[in-house]
C-alpha cells in the first residue's frame, strides 16, 4: 500500500494499492492523458474521470478492480491536480521497477 499526498500542505493522503496500479496499466489509463505542455491540472482529471466513465457505462466495464480504482482513487474527494501528478509519479516509480523485476526473471 502507497500513500499519495493530495494536496501541497501535506494535510491529506490517499492510498494506493499495487492492484490499482495494475488497473491503471491494464487499461492504459495515464497514457496520452497529459499534453505536450506536460502539465498537470484539473482539466487532465477531469479527462480522466470521463475516459473512466464512458468505460465504466460500455459493457466491457463491469471490471471490479476498476470500479475499486474509481471509489478509492479517482473519485476519492481529496482528488486534486495535485494528487493526480503524484498519482502519475507514483505509477512510473512503480512501473519502472516491476519492468526492472520482470528482467531479472528472465
């Protein structure tokens, strides 16, 4: 379990597990979503929320881990820009190392 700071004061957190972040990459959710500006803001969550939700209402969304993602993470209410960029930190920090533990196996 990970916690992400939410907002810049520190004051509160959301946790993340390894299974939302295996939902995050197995439907791909953080790829394309920041622009050539790279920046982070309320309209790259909000992005996200609908890309979230047109999948959630087309019938391939009937994914629990998904949904689980959604109530604990993307629509938790201390969801901010600010928690979205750590979120993404959080994700390439954990990606890179489960790349780098999949090579060793191999």
């Amino acid at each position: 379990m990970y916690k992400i700071q939410a907002n810049q004061s520190g004051t509160r957190t959301i946790e993340v597990s390894d299974q939302h972040l295996e939902t995050i990459r197995k439907y791909s959710l953080l790829q394309g979503l920041i622009d050539s500006n790279g920046i982070v803001d309320e309209d790259v969550l909000d992005k996200l929320k609908f890309n979230i939700r047109s999948m959630l209402e087309s019938e391939s969304g009937q994914d629990k881990a998904l949904l689980d993602l959604c109530l604990d993470v993307i629509y938790n209410t201390n969801m901010k820009a600010f928690g979205l960029h750590k979120l993404i930190m959080l994700y390439i920090d954990w990606d890179s190392k489960n790349l780098n533990r999949e090579l060793e196996r191999s």
